[in-house]
C-alpha cells in the first residue's frame, strides 16, 4: 500500500522458503534469506505463514469426509497436549538468525525454543488474549473448526484441491515470539552491521504437538414445531397465535420466561410466581416439593416436581431412568448457631431408579439411595438443587480394594463393565484381547469422584446417608490420619482432574486393571467411611469410628462400608469413536511476511536487542534434593529462568505411564526452591511453589514470578496459565530470579559481569515426595549489540 506522500509509503512483502519442499517430521528444516534494501522494516509485525495440513501418524492427509466424521461428534483438533493448549509457535525446536553480513557468528541461536516458547505462552496470555488473538491474526488454531475469521471462510469455499481432499489452514507464527530482534519497529537491513537477515528454523520432529477434545453442546434448543405442542412432541411453536412467548409483549405481559402450550403442557416447565434462572440440566427447590425432608425429619429416596411435566420436556433436561443426578444438600446452621455459621452446600452422586406419574400430570423421580437429615444438631438439611451431569459410576469397591486405590492407584473392574469407560472414549476396544494384553487408553483428562456407601449386616440392604460436613482424624500425624465424608469428592482431594496411564487384561482374561495418574490425597490421606445410618436414626451424631466399632443404630461395621466411584468431566476422546491422539503436521508452503515502510529521517534504529540461551541439565533420577550450578559466562544476563517441562515420557518402575510428555514447565515434585548467585543467597528463605496439599504458589513465590516477567518481557497475564489452578492438574511453574533491571524507562543497563549460579530444588520428603527425573532448562535472557 502506498500513499501520495512517500514518507507514508508502506508495503508488505511475502519470502518463500530458500527451499520450497513439503515441510513434515522426516523433513523439517527452513530457510529464508532477507535480503538488504532501502526500507524501515517493522520486524514486530513480520510473521511465518505456513499452510498447514492435519495428518495422521503415518504422514497421511485427513480427508474432508474424516473431518466431517470428526465434526458429527464435536471432536475438534488443537495444538496441545494432555489438558493445555499450544500456541502454533510450539512447532519451531530450533530457531538461529545470522547476519548476511557475518555468517561465522549468529545474532540469536536459541535451541529447545518451545520449551521456553510454550511456558511463557501460558503466562504472558489470559482467555482474552488467547481469544483475540485467534480472531484477527490466526494465531491459536482448532482444525476442523477454526477459531480464526480468515480460517473459517476458507473452510466454507468449496474444494479447489480435489474431491474430498482436506482444505488446509494458514497458522501464521510471530517471529518476535522466536527472535529478540523482531521486536523491533524501526528496522535497517542494508546497515553495515546487517547486510541483510537469514532465519533458519528447525520444526518439532519428535514431540506430539495436538489434542483432541469435544466441545459438547450445553444447551440444546428444542427445534420449532408446525402445529400445536403435544405431550409427545417437545417444541417451541413459532406461531403468536398458538404460542405467545415468542412474543416479547407476551412474555412481559405474563410476567413470567415460558408459558403453556395448547395442551396444556409447559413448554418448558418454571415457577409461575418467580424468576429464576436456570440451565438446561439443573432444577431448582421451588421445582419440587419442599422441603426435601417434610417436618425436618424422616428417610427419603424421590422428589415429587411440582409442575406439570410431560416426559419429552423431562428428557430434554436428561431426567430419564439411568441418568446420572448430583444432590446438592443444604446445611443450615439453627437455633444459637443461626447467626454464626455460614450455609455449606454438600454433595451426592446417584442414580435415577425410576420416573413415575402420581395424580394428574405430577411427576415422581426416584432414586437409587434414601437419604435423611441430620438430627439432634443445630443444623438442619434440605436440598438445594438437582443437577444432571455426565458422569457414569465406574465400580463399587471394599475398603482393602480402596486402600490399593490410594496407594497404587489402580482399580479393578470386570470386562463387562467396560461399556461405559469405552462410550466415554477412555479406552479402546477389547475385541480380540487375551490376559496380559494392554488396552489403548486415551490421555484425556477427566475427575474421578468417590463417595462412601454402606450395608448392613448381610451386606445387600444400603443404608441411608446423612448428608453432613467433613470430618479430618489426626490431621497432623501422616501415619493416622484420616479424612471422614459421605459427600461426592473428587480424586485428588485437591480438586485437580485424572487421567488414565493404563488398561491392562488379567491374565484370567475376566478383570481389567485401570492405573490412574496422581490419586494420593491430601498428605496421603485415606478416605474413611462416613456418618452412614440405618433406619433408626440416634440423636446425637457419633464421633468419628473406626474398623469394628458398630454403626450407631445398624449394626454394619466398617468392612461393611463401600466405595463408590464415579467419572465425569471427560471431553476428550478415543476408543469406539474413532479418534488418535497421534495427529501430525505437513507443511507445503511457507512465507515470511515482511511489513517495511520509508525510512523516517532522524529516527535511528536501536542497536540493542534482547536474546535467550538455554543451558540443559538432566537430573538422572527421583530425588528428595537437586542442587546444579550453572556458570553463566555471557555478559548482560538480566534475567534466569528454570524451567522444567516433563520433556521426556516419564514411566514407573513396572513400566507403566507415569507423566506424558509436555512442552510446558511444571512443579515435577518440587515443593520449595532457592538461588544464590556467587555463593550469596538470594532470599532469607525457600520459595514455596506449591505443597502437597495445594498447588497454589505463595505471595512470595508470585513477586519472583512478576519481577522476572516484568523486566524484559510483556509482564504476567495469568499466574498459572490460562487454564487456572483448579482447572489443571499440571499448572505452570518456572522457577525464575531477576539478576538486575535492564531497562529504566530512558536506557538500557548492561551489566557485563558473567556470574555463577546454584539453584536447589527440593520435594516434600515428609509424605515421600520426590522430584520427577527428566531435563531442566536453564534459561539466560541478556541484551546484546550489534
């Protein structure tokens, strides 16, 4: 583009690849050559696009019908891996840019660039920069179902390539994400120094680089109707004369959000008297009678809906027989307490037994358990809300079974109760399987819930549950200690989701073992049964019993006590709907877009640039204490940054899966940290990033974290990623220090001192923690001249 006056001329020019080639693992170097003119190059706006297709791990192309097989279900590929998204930079290993005008000594060489690429993504960036991002510059990328404008209009052309051929995506890279120079806006590349740039980069050949997922659809609107609403038939009718709400007018005349139909039917039932909203899957108390528990007292095991509900408005919001439901129970503190103790919400996960009619149109929901409220306490108990969920209870299990559980983490179920875990996608098929074989199992990441339930003394009849509060046994004394519930938790207790490392046949061929990853509870706790009750409820709650002692009024003992376990939160998927997680990238075009404009008279270009070194170190095995010293030779280090991605597979000591690979720094076991620079410390104290308990880093721990990124860089958007701490169960953690300010807002500050570092990482030796073996990577960010 170009204006009438040449002080505004402005251009973009596009440089294909030294060697024009199909761009794939096996063959996966580039190489471009900028050569020298008389323009200001705007080096912060110049990016790599590359045309990319999607393929399978044999390096052949997804066809359009594969991803229409892919988008029926909702299955969408990204960059990524396990439960965090990369950016597309993530494909470049090596990057080293040279100056034509001296090729003997490279202006920036920065290998393993996606280690520190991807980790710096993760914190420099929130949702909201992710997102627009991916709107205006293509740079976050979903094959399939592209986030980007300019992608998703390609995607609606029709096939120029050839019958049902995949259409490919533009991934465009920003070069200032590889280089510290392309950070510059005021850019000469005829001066003396320069002559000239040639970038040679270096694609990822060995790390897997995408992710499936599903994006499941939350609400689903049923769809409009010609005719009347029947009781068979669910649907809005789109006429005013037959259905009024979907007229404004109507709606505010009403004064309600939905109306009845012509049958007489709600459309969609809801509390004539209020406005409440709610979603598609969670009912409200003033959608049942209540309370749940009539007089306070009493054991039941339904819910009687108080509108008139015909069953297809029933099954559009999953109320079937076999759904899964959470009951939220409400704990409400009465009498002297009223004032002084807040409301806790206490949760259950069960089973629709049975949906039957009692009177006209009234709808009865039974379930699988009868619960009862607390008595003789200055509580009192009611439930809050019923939400359907997309769980499935996985197996029911002894408390020996359990303790292999939490230990192991390892659950046995019978090859016939697989059907479930298959659906899900969690696993593979089994067909054709023997004792001893391995199943294929996905590295989706999901939360596996447990919950206690008892019997009686012949161990057939449920007893009722009680829903109460937590109770912690000897929570400072790791060899006793014990966490008493009855409500649905998560496993870890620290909220984090699961995933399974392996599936593996008995050699009877009738059992499958399922291993999963990070099950220890918190400090290694056990789960212990609960305030489980028979019919005959005591007036006061017992304290806390253990192994033999009889349960207040039942006679069941705690052998006699269950642990029931659940899966939810599963959207990513293998197995019977077809989808690999070994997905790969074939490049056929390559670009580097270069934005230049006239150069300004007066403005000089800066000569000083910033750059990043990586120094990597192994640690060879588990243990409770690394210490390394790096001698940092270069001048003007302002910043170091140790980062450990789990860039390795990481396995057990029986071979099984212990950590997948990542591009992205972890915590790996370590609980605590410290620097010294030239044998001085550099804090009166250890660092804390995380405990056994928690993964949240201390304050002190996030000033570190905030300097370094400050000083030099963009600065934090997201402590622990995007994704956020109770969302992941691997969150971002860099372990970084500021060595001096390199910029006071007038002038750069070289400091031209190399110096000696020493860093000791330590684990949680108190519950038998230790630091994962793998590479560690020392990075050095400096200022450098030319």
């Amino acid at each position: 583009m170009s204006s009438a006056n040449p002080a505004n001329f402005t251009r973009t020019i596009k440089l294909r690849s030294v060697v024009d080639a199909e761009y794939k693992t096996s063959y996966n170097r580039l190489s471009f050559m900028i050569d020298p003119d008389d323009f200001s190059s705007d080096l912060s706006q110049s990016y790599l696009a590359l045309r990319m297709y999607l393929c399978h791990a044999d390096g052949v192309k997804l066809t359009a019908g594969e991803f229409t097989a892919l988008d029926a279900q909702n299955v969408y590929i990204s960059f990524g891996q396990n439960d965090q998204t990369y950016s597309p930079a993530c494909l470049v290993k090596t990057a080293r840019l040279f100056a034509q005008a001296n090729y003997g000594t490279p202006l920036e060489e920065v290998n393993f660039c996606n280690t520190l690429t991807q980790s710096l993504y993760q914190l420099m960036n929130d949702f909201e920069s992710v997102a627009s991002s991916s709107l205006t510059a293509n740079n976050s990328v979903v094959f399939g179902h592209p986030e980007s404008q300019g992608a998703m209009f390609a995607n609606l052309l029709s096939d120029t390539i050839g019958a049902g051929q995949q259409v490919p995506i533009e991934v465009h890279i920003m070069l200032s994400d590889l280089f510290g120079i392309f950070k510059s806006r005021n850019f000469y590349l005829n001066d003396p120094a320069i002559m000239g740039l040639r970038v040679d980069l270096e694609l990822e050949d060995l790390k897997p680089l995408f992710r499936s997922q599903v994006i499941n659809e939350q609400v689903v609107c049923p769809a409009p109707l010609i005719g009347v609403n029947t009781s068979s038939t669910p649907g809005l009718v789109p006429s005013l004369a037959e259905n009024p709400i979907t007229s404004l007018t109507g709606q505010n005349n009403t004064g309600q959000m939905t109306m009845s139909g012509a049958n007489g039917l709600p459309i969609i039932p809801d509390n004539t008297s209020a406005l409440i909203a709610k979603t598609s899957n969670v009912l409200q108390k003033y959608q049942w009678t209540s309370p749940f528990f009539p007089g306070g007292t009493g054991r039941i095991d339904s819910v009687t809906l108080t509108e008139l509900w015909s069953a297809p408005v029933l099954a559009s919001f999953g109320l079937v027989v076999g759904a899964s439901v959470r009951l939220n129970f409400r704990l409400e503190a009465s009498g002297g307490l009223s004032n002084l103790r807040q409301d806790e919400i206490v949760s259950r996960l069960t089973v629709i037994a049975s949906i039957t009619t009692v009177g006209v149109g009234v709808t009865r929901i039974t379930f699988t358990e009868f619960f009862a409220p607390v008595t003789g306490q200055q509580w009192t108990t009611d439930l809050d809300s019923l939400e359907v969920v997309d769980s499935f209870p996985l197996v029911s299990v002894t408390s020996a079974a359990f303790d292999d559980l939490w230990t192991l983490g390892k659950i046995v179920v019978s090859t016939g109760d697989v059907a479930e875990l298959q659906s899900a996608g969690l696993i593979g098929s089994i067909a054709g399987l023997i004792g001893g074989d391995a199943i294929t199992v996905s590295p989706a990441k999901f939360t596996l819930h447990c919950q206690t339930a008892g019997r009686d003394a012949s161990g057939n009849v449920p007893l009722d549950v009680i829903p109460w509060f937590d109770t912690w046994v000897n929570p400072d004394v790791a060899t006793s200690r014990q966490l008493i519930s009855n409500r649905n938790l998560a496993m870890p207790i620290q909220g984090a989701t699961t995933q399974l490392l392996s599936a593996v046949i008995t050699p009877s061929g009738t059992e499958i073992v399922l291993t999963f990853k990070k099950l220890g509870m918190v400090n290694n706790n056990s789960l212990s049964p609960a305030i489980l009750y028979s019919t005959t409820v005591p007036a006061t709650l017992p304290t806390p019993f253990v192994n033999g002692t009889p349960l207040p009024g039942g006679g069941a003992h705690l052998a006699d006590v269950f642990y029931e376990f659940w899966i939810s939160d599963f959207n990513e998927i293998i197995g019977t709907r077809g989808v690999e997680e070994a997905w790969t990238y074939l490049i056929d075009k390559a670009e580097l877009v270069l934005v230049q404009s006239a150069k300004q008279p007066g403005i000089p270009m800066n000569r000083v640039y910033s750059t990043s070194r990586a120094e990597v170190a192994t640690i060879q095995s588990a243990v409770p204490i690394y210490n390394y010293q790096f001698v940092v030779p270069e001048e003007n280090v302002y910043n170091i940054i140790l980062m450990t991605p789990q860039y390795n597979t990481g396995y057990n000591t029986d071979g099984s899966l212990a950590h997948s690979q990542s591009l992205i720094s972890w915590q790996r076991g370590v609980t605590e940290f410290r620097y010294s620079i030239n044998q001085v410390d550099q804090c009166n104290r250890n660092l804390e990033v995380g405990t056994n308990s928690s993964f949240y880093p201390s304050s002190l721990y996030l000033e570190s974290l905030i300097d370094v990124l400050g000083n030099g860089n963009k600065g934090v958007m997201s402590l622990a990623g995007p994704l956020t701490i109770p969302h992941s169960d691997t969150p971002v953690v860099v372990f970084p220090l500021r060595i001096y300010k390199s910029f006071d807002g007038q002038q750069y500050i070289f400091h031209p001192q190399g110096f000696v570092a020493q860093i000791t990482l330590y684990a949680d030796t108190a519950h038998d923690g230790y630091i994962v073996p793998g590479n560690v990577y020392f990075w050095k960010q400096m200022l450098r001249t030319f």
